[in-house]
C-alpha cells in the first residue's frame, strides 16, 4: 500500500525515544521529512536522527521545546518554517503523567500534567494549523492512553486533561474540515516502549485483562498513525481510535 508520505513534513513530538521514536522510523521509512521534537532527552534525539539518516539517507530537523508553553512552540514553527517551509501533519505523542491517586496530589502538582495534555494540544494547534488551513492540506493526530476514555484512579489528572483533548479535537475536525484537514486520537493500552513501570507480577495480572493475552508493541501504534497520516484516511476525521489489544472495547 503506498501511502504517499514522500516528501512530507511531519512534526514528531516527544519523538527522541519510546514510541515517537518508532513512529519517527516508521515515517521516515516511507520517505517523510522528520521534525524530531525532544525537550529532555537530547542525546535520545541525536541518535534517532542519525539512525534515520544512516538507514534512510534523509535529513531529521531535531527541535527542542516545552509544549506546554506557547512561545516554546512558536519559536519552534519559526525554525521549521525557516528549514523546511512549514508543517503538513503533526503527531502529538509527548506527554506527562504522575501514578497516584487524588488525594495524594498537591495543588501545585497537577498543573504540569494539564499543561502538557491539555494546553500542549491547542499551543500546537494555534501555532501550527493556520498554515495548513492556508494550503487546504493538513492532519493532526494525538496519541492518548485508553485511561483518557475509560478512566484510571492512578492517572486521574493525565486521563482527564486528555478527555478533554478528544473532545477539543472533535470539535476542531468540524471546524478545519472545510479545509480539507482531519484531526484524529489513537488510544492507546499499555504498549512496551523500552521501559517499564511494572514488575513481572504485576505485569501477568494487566496481560490477563487483555483479550489477545499481551501488551502492545510499538509497531502495533505506528501502523494505525501511518495509516491515519497517509491519504487513505483523508475521510476520517474526528474520531478516536483504539489500539489496545482489546482492552477496552468502547463504541
């Protein structure tokens, strides 16, 4: 299946390591201009993009910033306007969550997590979607964790921040849609990105709860992000879409 990513500019966030590094390679692979976004892990970043650029001879446009601050995304159009002139998908993977309940939180600890999986949706969005607007051409997809749809009382404030990210990004789809753009969510279930939060015990009791008895892989993801930023989603627009292994099964 071609999926007419050649010449793409696509900008990557949180994409230095875990799964926006997978779906980095995943694009790359099939010929897309890479915006390689990190704002902590610097040297993650500089060896994704020389792998990309060793095993698929392309240029990777490192940028560093905060999502969650308007100016940090702005500088970082600036720049990619400037190398590459301009942006024509967008796949929002960085994030932040803490694993507790509540109760448990002070309230100066939960604005980060809003700040990024909230606000860090719409800076991209204000700063990035005008152009695409401009061009009639566009797609932006966000990654969230199925706790965004089903509710997790240990990631309360991430799940609720980006609830309301699907629900911004459904309203959007309806507003850009005339412009040819399509604004999607994947929702993820637990996927192995390398690391691990979990025991092996722990890890065998959240296997049993799914269906096809694993965790996700990152390729699991990038298949779907690649589908849905490839031309044969271009009448999918304002949807969530699960990769979870069964997990949850909302409709």
């Amino acid at each position: 299946m071609n999926l007419r990513l050649k010449g793409k500019n696509i900008l990557i966030t949180g994409s230095a390591k875990g799964i926006g590094r997978g779906i980095a390679l995943a694009a790359a692979k099939e010929g897309a201009n890479i915006a390689l976004h990190y704002l902590h892990s610097e040297q993650e970043a500089v060896r994704t993009a020389l792998e990309i650029k060793e095993e698929y001879g392309l240029e990777v446009y490192p940028v560093k910033g905060d999502i969650a601050k308007i100016e940090d995304v702005m500088k970082i159009k600036e720049e990619l306007d400037h190398k590459l002139g301009g942006i024509e998908c967008i796949v929002n993977n960085a994030g932040f969550f803490q694993m507790k309940s509540f109760f448990q939180y002070q309230p100066d600890e939960w604005k980060r997590e809003v700040d990024v999986c909230f606000y860090g949706v719409l800076n991209l969005v204000h700063a990035f979607l005008p152009g695409m607007m401009k061009k009639k051409e566009g797609k932006f997809i966000n990654i969230v964790g199925d706790s965004a749809q089903t509710g997790n009382r240990r990631l309360i404030i991430s799940a609720a921040a980006r609830n309301g990210a699907i629900s911004f990004l459904k309203s959007l789809a309806q507003d850009v849609g005339r412009s040819n753009i399509q604004c999607n969510t994947v929702s993820i279930g637990l996927v192995n990105n390398g690391s691990s939060d979990f025991n092996e015990a722990a890890l065998e009791k959240i296997i049993k709860q799914y269906p096809l008895k694993r965790i996700g892989k990152v390729d699991d993801v990038t298949g779907m992000v690649l589908f849905l930023l490839s031309n044969h989603a271009d009448w999918i627009t304002g949807q969530v879409v699960s990769v979870n292994g069964g997990y949850s099964m909302l409709g």
